[in-house]
C-alpha cells in the first residue's frame, strides 16, 4: 500500500467532509501540522469538532480555520491565547467542551485502543463535572469520560519510513502519538521520509499501522508563541 502524497492537499482529498471530528496533534504551536491545517482550510469543508489542546493563535495553526468559520465545535484544554476563539464564545458562535489536559489525552489513547470510557477523579465538583455520570469507588468519587474516535487525525512527526512509521523529536511528540492513534484516517505531516528498515524499531513511536498517509514538509515554519530573551 502507498502511503505516500506529493501535497498536503493530496492527502486530505477524499478523507476530509462537512461535520467531521478532526484531532490535531500539538502543544502550542509545537509539532503542528501546519501543511495539513493550512490544506484543510483550503479544503472548504464546514461545520467540524476539532479535538486539539488548544486552539492555536490568531492567523496560524487551528486559528486559520476559526477565521473562516469552519470549526464549530472546540474540545480543548486550553484556548487562552487565540482572541478570535474569544469573541466566537462569548458571542456564543462556537460550541466548547473544555477537557483537563491529561483527561483529553486518555480520551484520546483510550478511543485509539477501543476503549468507550474510564473514570477519574479530575474535574469532581467542577464544571467539568456538569452532566457526567459520577461513581464512587472504595470511597472516592469518579467521573465517567468517553473515549475519542477521530474521523481524521492529523499529526505532525519528524521522520516517517514509507510504511508510515513515526519518530517525533523532543517536545514536538506531545499529543501527535494519542491523535494519531484515535483517528479512522490519519494524516502524517512529516519532514523526512526513509526507506523501511533505517528507523531504529527501539526508537519508533507510533506504528505504521495506525498511519494511512504521508506527506513532506521539508521546511515548516515552527513558529514560537512567546518569544523570550535573557539579557
């Protein structure tokens, strides 16, 4: 099987639709797909529950696509730096399911190993709380949490091999490996592809079999959200 697409575009062509969920590997603007959102605005589809933990900035990364309109949903961990995400919420333009970080991403790995739902102790007495089924076990009370099933799925890795195996380097590998494996069709923005068999096994971070597309980016932009100096 050929995993591999000449564009970003290419490899969303046929997978991407009006009302879907799209996860969208990142922390911050660390290891976005930033090809792949780019191409998914371009696309025109409307109307999607984005899984991502945060909603990117204004004008790049998952802000491209509040501009236009085309996210209607937000389940996110944190928006805090996106002023156009604001003004949708608060105007009441743009659904929000705000989700404790690290309960986003057992969602995320429980949807990706078919697992429906796990009980925590985050968010008990919170708003988080509000409509969730509680529990108590041995004691102590628990919130039931659904797992995620993506549509689509877009990450973004350093290095793949042509069967779609992925090694993300340093902070880069935050969520990509839970929204990679929580998505029916995921897309992998990469920015090197080599032969099957050069990747060391010990070294690889998400499986091939998780991963149905490829595409390079040599050359991402990888901005930095706040940057800082010492004098």
């Amino acid at each position: 099987m050929n995993k591999m697409y000449p564009s970003a575009e290419a490899a969303l062509s046929g997978v991407v639709a009006d009302g879907q969920t799209v996860a969208v590997g990142g922390f911050g603007l660390c290891g976005i797909p930033e090809a792949l959102i780019l191409a998914l605005r371009d696309s025109g589809v409307r109307d999607l529950t984005a899984v991502s933990n945060n909603a990117g900035v204004d004008g790049f990364g998952l802000g491209l696509l509040l501009a236009t309109r085309q996210i209607r949903k937000m389940i996110s961990s944190y928006v805090g730096e996106n002023k156009e995400f604001e003004r949708q919420y608060l105007a009441g333009e743009l659904e929000l399911e705000f989700t404790p970080q690290g309960t986003l991403a057992e969602r995320m790995r429980a949807g990706g190993a078919g697992i429906p739902g796990f009980y925590t102790k985050t968010g008990v007495g919170t708003l988080v709380a509000q409509g969730k089924e509680h529990k108590d076990f041995d004691g102590q009370t628990y919130l039931l949490e659904r797992g995620i099933v993506a549509d689509v799925a877009l990450v973004k890795a350093w290095k793949a091999d042509t069967s779609g195996n992925l090694v993300f380097r340093k902070t880069a590998r935050n969520f990509n490996p839970v929204v990679a494996s929580c998505g029916r069709v995921t897309v992998a923005e990469v920015e090197e592809v080599v032969a099957v068999g050069e990747l060391d096994p010990d070294q690889i971070h998400t499986p091939g079999i998780y991963v149905q597309r490829l595409l390079v980016n040599a050359a991402p932009e990888k901005r930095i959200e706040q940057r800082t100096v010492r004098l």
